[in-house]
C-alpha cells in the first residue's frame, strides 16, 4: 500500500477508472456477440442489435476504452456484415448484364515528312 497521500488518492481513482472500463468492455462484447448471433441465424431484430453495436463501439472510444481508429474500423465491420446479411436475406433478381461498348480507339498520329 502507498504512503504518500496522492498516491493512495491514485489507487482509489485507478480503481475506479478500472471498474467502469471493464463495464463498458462487457457490454461492448455483450452488444457485438448479439448482433453477430443475430445476423448469423437470420433474425428479424438485426437492424435494432446493429444500431446498439454501434452505439456501444461510440461510448467505448469516447471513454478511451478502445481507440477512436479501431471503433471506426469495428463500426464499418459490423455495417458490412448487417449489409451482407441483408442481402443474402432477400436476393434480389439478376439484373441483365449491361452490353458492352467497344472501347474508343485513339485518332491515328499525324505522321511528318522527312526533308
């Protein structure tokens, strides 16, 4: 145990800081294992549990828990896996693929005389 009196003051302080950092850690993974169970068995709440996701990625760097760099790359992993279980939920038609145009040829080099 620390003597000095700010040192003690630091424990304390360092505790509590641990506390609330190892909450905001749980419910992160809380919310990021239930929208991915959600998305993985096709469930119709994957849009509300996406949006939780997020919020939960928002608070954790806003209370430097996780770097604001890694929560925007896990924000764009959670948006692409709700897009892609959305799509592979109602498939769209096939579209007709698009004829393609011929690619324009350049205007041939004017060509100079030799004197």
């Amino acid at each position: 145990m620390p003597i000095i009196k700010s040192a003690k003051k630091r424990v304390k302080t360092a505790e509590k800081a641990a506390t609330r950092n190892s909450k905001t850690k749980r419910g992160l993974k809380g919310a990021l294992k239930a929208f991915h169970k959600a998305v993985t068995g096709g469930s119709k709440d994957a849009k509300k549990l996406q949006s939780k996701a997020q919020s939960a990625i928002d608070t954790a760097a806003k209370k430097g828990v996780m770097h604001k760099n890694k929560a925007a790359r896990k924000k764009s992993q959670v948006a692409k896996a709700a897009k892609a279980a959305a799509g592979a939920a109602k498939k769209a038609p096939a579209k007709k693929p698009a004829a393609k145009k011929a690619p324009a040829k350049k205007p041939a080099a004017k060509k100079t005389a030799k004197k």
